[in-house]
C-alpha cells in the first residue's frame, strides 16, 4: 500500500457520537486537500414552525431538537423570550436555573466520558463491553449519570424533556424537603467524580494541537453556565504562538445581541446543518474553550482536580489545546457541575413564588448559554401579542462543524507528513476518535455519519 | 401476522438492535438512562447494533428491533424497510416514531416555504412533505408512546419481550394516573387548562404533579372526546387559536385524527 496511490476508505457509520452523520476526506498524493463533515440529519425545520407560536412555548418546543441537552434548550429559549419582554429572573429562581442545568451538564458529560469517549482510549467498542472487564469504572460512571439525572427528575420532573420550566422561572419551586436528599448522592458522586479525574488523566494521549480561536461565555465570579457574555480568545496562529501552547492569549468580548453580527452562518453542499464563522475565521466552543476562558472561576475542588489531572493551573491561565485530552477537561467539569449543584442546594430557599411574570411585547431578544458541547444562541421575535414571528437557533455542533474538519485534516496530514504507514483501518479509527474529541451532537442537526477517504487518483508525475 | 415475541429460553440471548431516523435521540438515550438496569439487560440481550453506545455493528436478522425517529427523506422511507425485513420483533420508541413527531407539523404547512425559511440553498435539502410514523411504511409489532418515552414503559417491553408476552401498557388517560397519583385535578381546583382527559397514560402524570395542565406529550388515549373538553379548556381562558396549537404539537398528526379535532 502507497499513500501517494489511490484509495479510498468507507467506514458505514461512526458510532458513539449523538446522531448520525458523514465524513469525506480527500488525499491528493500525499496532502489532505479536503475534510468535509458531512451531516445528513433529515431536517426537522424547527425554525419554521416556531414561527406563529405563543412565545410561552419554545422552551419545551426546542427542548425537543436534543434528547441529550433539553435544559440547555429551554434555558437559551428563556434566556431569549425574557430579554425579548424586558424581563429578568435572579435569586433563587436563577439559582434553581442553575442546579438544574447542573443536571444536563453532570449526566451528559459523564454519558460522553465514560459510554462514548472512554472506550477509544480503552480499545474496546463500548461501554457494555468494558464492563466485561472493568465493571467498576463503569458502574461508577452510571453512579454519578444517575446523581445528575436524580436533580433532573425532582427538579425537572423527568430527566429528558423537563416539563418543570416556564419563562419567569418553573412551574413548582421544590421545598427543602425535596432538595435536600439529591446532596446525601452527590456527595458520593463527587467522590467517583474524583476518581473519574484520576482515571482518565491516566489515559495514553495522542500528540495534538489545535490552533482555533475559543468562543465560550464568561461571567465574573463564576464558571459561566446559564448566563454570561460571549467571549472570544484569539487564535494562537494569530498571535504568533504555537498550536499546542497551554497559555492563554488575548481576548475579546461582545454583547449576546451583537451575536449574529460577530458571527455568520453558511451552508454547505453537503450538510443539513448550516455552518457558523466568527469574523470569517473557525472557532471551537465547549469544554475546552469554557476552561480556557472561565478556568480561574472553577471551584477551588475543580481547579485542584484540573491540577492534579495534568491540565495546569487554571489560576495561572492553563489552557488545553490537545482534543484528545478534552475528555479530563470534561471530568473537571462534571465535578465542578456536583460540587455547584451542592453548594446551591445548601443555600437554597425556597422563592415567594416560582416565577415572575413574564408579559409579552413587540420585539426581539437574544439569549445564550453553556450546553454541554457548547455555546447555544437563541433568537426569537415577537409581535405586540406574543406570538413568535421569527425564530434562530444556533447549537454548539454547527459553529465547530469548521473546526473539526480542520481537526480531521490535520489529524491525518501529520500521520502522512510523519510517513507512517496506516493502514486504512487506523486512519479511519484516528478520524473518527477526531470527531468524538468534540462531543458533537449530531442529532441536533444529524442522522447518519459515514466515513470515506477517498485518495485522489492522479497520474504519477513524470521522472 | 407477525412472528411472535420469542421468549427468552435460557440460550442463546436473543438480539436487540436500536436504529434512529429523524428524531432528537432522546428516546433511545433513554435506554442508557436505565443506568440500574443497563448492564442486566446487556447481559439478557445481545446489543448487536445500537450506534450511540457500540461502535461493534452486527448484521440482522435481530429479534428485537427498537425505532426511534420518523419518517421524512426517500431514504428513510427505503430504510425502514430494510430494517422491518431485518427484524423479527419491532417496536417504535416514541412520539416520532409512532405519530410523526413534532416534525409532522410540516404535514399542515407548505414545505417547500420551511426549507427555504431555514436554508439559504434549498435545493440542497432532501426532503419529504411529510413527515410519517413508522407504521405507515411497514407492519409494527408494538408502539411505545411519549415524547419522551417512559424509561420504566421501556423495560416492560423490554422485559415482556424476554419473557413471551405481551406488555402490560394501559392506554387509558393520563386523568388514571393523577389519582392513583393522589394528584389535586388542576383543572378542577386551579381551572388551570390540562390535556390530560384525552392524553395517553404513561408518563407518570408528572405534569399536573408540577403544578401545570398536561400538554399532550403521549398523544391521544384509547377513547377520546374531544367534543367535551374543548369548552372546558375555553372555558379557563384557552382561545380557538391556543386549543388548535396544543393539539398540534408533540402528536400533531395523531390528534389530529380525533373526532372533533379543530381544523
């Protein structure tokens, strides 16, 4: 086999991501000349049919894009129709807000570390058949799935498409009574959450660098989950700093209003999902960009646990621009998300009443916040009677739809340039951990991920 | 007639896949969900195909199918069948699957102007103008409603299939599940409006727990009368338009066929 002759790899369908969806990467002797990330989600036209809709229903309407991050719908939508009415919810309505997103973040990190992401690492094909041989690990990880699930359904109802949220706040504020058990479960949550740092910092890491810029929201005194302002650190290319530097660089940031100004979304041929650009330039968002961004505001407990995982230290600007490591990135998240959800349950009080009115009114608002995988931008317009004329919504997987395709290319490049002679099994296996790194949800706007390299068929060059 | 459940006879497990057409995963992530139950069924069935856990993919045939999604593209529409002739047993997993969806709200709308209000290029979207249930493509063996499904309905059928039988499903209202609840009627003490006479048991009646009407998220039940609750739900303050937009939205295209269904 000859990477300067032709081939072409065809993986059916890539496993262990949310949804389904395509790749197409084209070798043209011996340079990637193209990575495409091919999402074929039948679409589903949510933006369409929101239009003509009271604006009291896109919380539990967009909760329905993603099975796996309903909240941080219903949270963005909120965000959005309340700024759209002049409105804001503080105190402990915000609070519960918050521990209920505490929730999505510690089930849907914790789903991704230990079902979808840790057996690439592990060289198994799942979870079920890791418990074949390390039953423990993976019952500790369905442990602290269930704590982060157990906040959903007492404070949600269920854990997927929460019925308990409304604009202004929730339906029923829990009373104390009800809050209380969830702390006795994550507190032995934190501890597997602990073990969870240590497990996967021990994992064997592949050499990358990423050299986007970061997009995440931050807010001060806090790590930025439900609320925050868009903030932007540079490209490392742009500051003349390598690919792989742990330091952090300059950064920007711009109002939630200003969002589809700053940022453009474009389609592409091959993709249902639009693609999103911030100042013509990729840029990735989610875990690593909130640590990289938010870092120094993680608990005291988390930014140990950051510490002794081997990514730095947050207080110093740590920043970790290897994918392949996003996976200890996420497990300091999953124990900030059970060591917050327990700091506001213990200071929690129940609020007068669960929520504030929330009147209609003419115009637009914006909202964003911290998904799971990532920022999510949500966009209504109202008339003077509340009812939605137009609609946008941009999940975290389109806006790093450009740069996992660089990922890809870049993956696969540096094994060429290397001379390392994969086989196409290998570098099919390599690409598809690539697309796992980032944790795409798919299924906000995929259905079917294939794989295919195809090796440009040139004719050989003359002697 | 289609095969019957093959009761689980002490050898060879029987072969659970999960596939997914258009839906938003939650139906299927909520067998990973049964995390005190997860590795027993592992070890009850084999997961010879199920994407979102296993990158391991046997091929059919499988006994037990498990279909989450609706049918929207030609492809799908051809999948779908390619699973049914695949599977010995199938079961759709939730509201896309056994009612079209959310995404059947396209089957009242014109598509052509959805694809060009969401996408710049249009003709770059493969689409149909509906949206399905699985049941109008192929035969199916049983439907599990809810949007989402019911993680403790799931291990019954699950647990049904293992064992030979049928599962036991009420499809009364959810109006049943409040009072075995013990749950105050909203719509009695708080005339707050509630879809629950008319709405497929199953979840738990968690909404009227919570303080708010039912809206509607496991579709219509067994006997439904429309004709009596409309005025109940004018009567606490619901408009014309507002009645229309709750029966079309998680179930639109089911309730819609509901004697009395507002058009």
């Amino acid at each position: 086999m000859t990477h300067r002759g032709s081939r072409v790899l065809h993986v059916g369908s890539l496993a262990r991501v949310e949804g389904e969806g395509a790749l197409h990467l084209t070798v043209d002797g011996g340079t990637v000349s193209g990575a495409e990330l091919r999402i074929y989600e039948p679409p589903r036209f949510f933006e369409a049919f929101l239009r003509g809709r009271s604006y009291t229903e896109p919380p539990d309407i967009t909760a329905r894009v993603c099975g796996i991050c309903p909240v941080a719908y219903q949270m963005s939508a909120c965000r959005a129709l309340e700024d759209a009415c002049g409105v804001t919810v503080d105190g402990q309505r915000a609070a519960l807000r918050r521990l209920l997103y505490c929730g999505e973040w510690i089930e849907s990190q914790v789903l991704h570390i230990y079902l979808l992401h840790a057996p690439d690492f592990l060289g198994v094909d799942g979870a079920v058949e890791l418990a074949r041989t390390q039953r423990a690990h993976v019952e500790r990880g369905l442990r602290i799935k269930q704590a982060g699930n157990a906040i959903l359904e007492q404070l949600g109802g269920r854990a997927i498409h929460p019925v308990n949220v409304r604009l202004g706040g929730f339906h029923r504020a829990p009373t104390c009574g009800e809050l209380k058990p969830l702390a006795e479960r994550l507190r032995r949550a934190r501890d597997d959450a602990w073990e969870t740092v240590r497990w996967v910092a021990g994992f064997d890491f592949p050499d990358a660098g990423l050299d986007h810029a970061l997009l995440a929201l931050a807010e001060p005194g806090r790590y930025a989950i439900d609320s925050g302002t868009p903030t932007v650190m540079a490209a490392p290319g742009s500051c003349g700093v390598s690919a792989g530097t742990p330091a952090s660089l300059p950064i920007r940031q711009f109002p939630v209003y200003a969002f589809s100004d700053e940022t453009t979304e474009h389609q592409v041929p091959y993709s249902t999902a639009l693609q999103a650009t911030l100042g013509g330039e990729r840029y990735l968002t989610g875990a690593m960009a909130r640590f990289a961004i938010s870092g120094r505001w993680l608990s005291p407990l988390a930014q140990e646990a950051a510490r002794e995982g081997g990514l730095g230290d947050p207080l110093a600007g740590a920043v970790c621009r290897n994918p392949f490591r996003s996976i200890v990135v996420r497990a300091v998240e999953a124990l900030y998300a059970i060591d917050e959800a327990l700091r506001i349950i213990d200071a929690y009080e129940p609020p007068d009443r669960p929520y504030v009115d929330v009147r209609p009114r003419a115009g637009t608002g914006h909202g964003a916040t911290e998904a799971p995988r990532g920022l999510l931008y949500h966009r209504y317009t109202l008339d003077a009677d509340g009812i939605v004329t137009a609609a946008t919504l941009v999940p975290p997987t389109s806006q790093n739809q450009g740069a996992m395709e660089e990922d890809l290319r870049r993956l696969v490049q540096d094994r060429l340039d290397a001379g390392e002679q994969d086989t196409d099994a290998e570098l099919t296996a390599l690409c598809e951990r690539g697309i796992r790194n980032h944790d795409p949800c798919i299924s906000c706007s995929a259905h079917f991920l294939d794989l295919t390299v195809d090796h440009v068929r040139r004719s050989p060059p003359c002697p | 007639m289609r095969p019957q459940p093959v009761p689980y006879d002490g050898g060879a497990r029987p072969t659970l896949a999960v596939f997914k057409l258009a839906s938003c995963d939650g139906c299927q992530l909520t067998l990973l969900d049964c995390e005190d139950q997860l590795l027993a069924v592992a070890g009850r069935l084999d997961i010879s195909h199920f994407l979102e856990a296993s990158s391991a993919v046997r091929p059919g045939p499988y006994d037990l199918a498990l279909v989450e999604g609706s049918v929207t593209t030609p492809a799908d529409a051809e999948r779908v069948r390619e699973i049914r002739s695949a599977a010995r047993f199938l079961v759709t997993i939730g509201a896309c699957a056994t009612a079209g969806g959310i995404q059947a709200l396209r089957n009242f709308a014109d598509v052509e102007e959805f694809r060009a209000t969401v996408y710049a290029r249009p003709d770059y979207i493969a689409t149909l103008t509906t949206s399905t249930p699985v049941s109008a493509h192929v035969p199916v063996d049983f439907e599990l409603r809810g949007c989402p499904i019911d993680r403790g309905q799931l291990l019954e059928v699950i647990t049904a299939f293992l064992a030979g039988r049928k599962p036991d499903v009420p499809n009364h209202s959810v109006c049943f599940a409040c009072k075995r609840r013990g749950t105050v009627c909203v719509t009695v003490a708080h005339g707050t409006p509630c879809l629950g006479p008319v709405t497929h048991a199953g979840c738990g009646a968690i909404c009227p727990a919570y303080g708010r009407g039912c809206y509607g998220c496991f579709g219509p039940s067994a006997s439904v009368n429309l004709p009596a609750l409309i005025p109940l739900l004018r009567r606490d303050g619901m408009s014309d338009d507002d009645v229309r937009r709750a029966l079309r939205t998680y179930n639109a295209a089911s309730f819609a066929e509901v004697e009395g269904a507002p058009s």
